[in-house]
C-alpha cells in the first residue's frame, strides 16, 4: 500500500484515479523474495490499456529545492533502487517498463512543465514526470559514495523525462445528453 503520509505518492495516486487508469499500490513496508534474494519493492504497478504493466518507484522532489539557493531538477536516486526496478523489469519480462515517477511539488515561479499540465492535488501543484529506468542507469553519475546516490546530468535528464500522460491513454469522455 502507498504511504498515504507521503504527499507524493498520494499525489501521484490521486492523478492515476483522476485518469481512471488501473494501479496496485504496493506495501513497500516488506521486500518480496526471489529465487537470489531479495528486491525493494516499486511503489506502483500501474497497466494502462496498451497491455504494458508499468513498474514505478516515486521519487518526490521539490521544484526547486533550497531555500537560499535554489536547485533545479534534483532527480538523485540510490544505486538500490536502480538495481531493484532494474530486477524487476527482468522478472517481469517484456510484457513491463521499469521507470520512475518523479513527482515535483512545485514551490516556486518555474515548472518542469507547462502550467496545464500541472496536476492540483489538496491545494498543492505536481508536475508528474517519467524517466525509463535503463536511460537512468544509462545516463547516472555518482553523487554520494557515502550515501551510494546517483542523479542524471540535468540536460540528460530533460531529454529523458516525459510527462506521465504520454505513457497513459487519453481518459474516456462520456457524453451526455
């Protein structure tokens, strides 16, 4: 289950109900067990109608981040995370997509994304990004050895980020008389 005390994994959830798209929030409170191991769960298996099961770890960030010196696009990750959705993908074969959702809670002027395309959640705005997990593992550079944090370069990372609704189909209208 989704930690519903984190507002960006509450966001991103309310954003999938709002898109009537199919998800299984996933308790990330216990590790599943593999036949090496053991994997971090992703937050999310999301299956939009094109028959790909999304697999997405959130990572939320603010937009930009700092108080005194303000940072852009902060898209850090751990190695973990990357070689657990990268598992994940290959347990779960073709048929998935290993990514993940960088939820940005936008607490300035600017926005990783057009206005329109912000999603309001509890009075609050989110820009609601997606980056494949093998262009990340691709494009990562070490940040923290201590901590064992990676990020992208943020020019890589703006070419590798697309908007959440590009993956999902178009909500349904349904028209009335």
């Amino acid at each position: 289950m989704a930690k519903r005390d984190n507002h960006y994994e509450a966001a991103f959830e309310a954003y999938l109900q709002s898109r009537q798209v199919a998800y299984v929030a996933v308790d990330e409170a216990r590790r599943s067990r593999i036949a090496a191991g053991s994997l971090k769960n992703v937050d999310f298996l999301v299956s939009p109608a094109d028959g790909v099961t999304l697999l997405v770890d959130v990572k939320g960030r603010r937009f930009p981040s700092g108080v005194s010196h303000p940072q852009y696009w902060r898209n850090w990750s751990t190695w973990e995370d990357l070689r657990c959705l990268a598992r994940w993908q290959e347990q779960l074969g073709p048929g998935s997509l290993a990514l993940f959702g960088f939820i940005f809670h936008i607490v300035g002027d600017r926005s990783p994304v057009p206005p329109d395309d912000l999603f309001w959640f509890r009075g609050e705005r989110y820009a609601l990004l997606a980056v494949r997990a093998a262009d990340y593992i691709r494009f990562a550079r070490p940040l923290s050895a201590k901590w064992e944090t990676v990020s992208m370069p943020v020019a890589l990372f703006r070419q590798a980020a697309a908007p959440f609704d590009d993956l999902l189909p178009r909500p349904v209208e349904i028209a009335t008389a």
